[in-house]
C-alpha cells in the first residue's frame, strides 16, 4: 500500500495485537490495524528485518503460543495512542526510510494531533 491512500480516511476503530504472557499486555501492541469509514484497513507492524510494514491487511485471529503466552487481536485503541483519535480524518502522513530496511518510521497525521509509528529492534513504537 503506498501510504499517500492513507490520507482522507476516516478511521472507525482501532484493533491491536497483544502479547499476553500471565494476564499482563505487553509494553506496546505487535500490531494495529486502523478501519476506515468504509470498512478498509490500515495494518502497521514490523518486518523481521526491522522495518515498518504497511498495508491493507485485515485483522487475523488470535494464536496460542503455548508457554509463551497468548496474542490476542482485540477491537479496542487502548493502550494505544490512536484512540484519541477515532472517527477522525488522516489529514497528512510522511515516512522515514533506511537505506539497509526500507521504511522504519511513520508519521500519521490528525487535525487534533498526530502519532508516530517507529520500529526499534524490531518491536512496534507508537507515540502521540
């Protein structure tokens, strides 16, 4: 998905992926997928080189991973910095690239704000 779609979609709801280990979230989600006003999605996660991957994906199932824990994919923004900004437009996003990985920061744009997503040895950073 070339990330200029991203601009001019209302998002609806946010969904993200937990890494539930003994009840407890992660620090962050492994994945978020933003639904827009038309029932499209904006899915950002990271690549197992690091990078930060966008696209259309729609939300998966949750998967056991035995003594490890438990991801479960939930409809809510909690604990995420894009619930302040459900039913609101994406008004701009811009990108930062690594030569080596390609894509490794995002940003997505509000007209309340904005939020950056980032990969950072690669686990997923939203801030905003």
């Amino acid at each position: 998905m070339g990330i200029d779609r991203l601009a001019g979609r209302r998002v609806q709801q946010v969904v993200a992926a937990w890494h539930r280990r003994d009840g407890e979230d992660a620090a962050g989600p492994l994945e978020i997928w933003l639904v827009d006003d038309v029932g499209g999605y904006i899915h950002i996660t990271t690549g197992s080189d690091w990078c930060l991957i966008v696209d259309d994906a729609a939300p998966h199932a949750g998967y056991d991973l035995g003594e490890s824990g438990r991801v479960e994919v939930v409809a809510s923004g909690r604990g995420t910095p894009f619930a302040r900004y459900a039913r609101e437009v994406v008004l701009a996003v811009d990108q930062s690239l690594d030569a080596r990985t390609g894509r490794v920061g995002l940003e997505i744009c509000f007209s309340t704000g904005s939020v950056q997503c980032g990969s950072w040895r690669g686990d997923l950073h939203l801030v905003g």
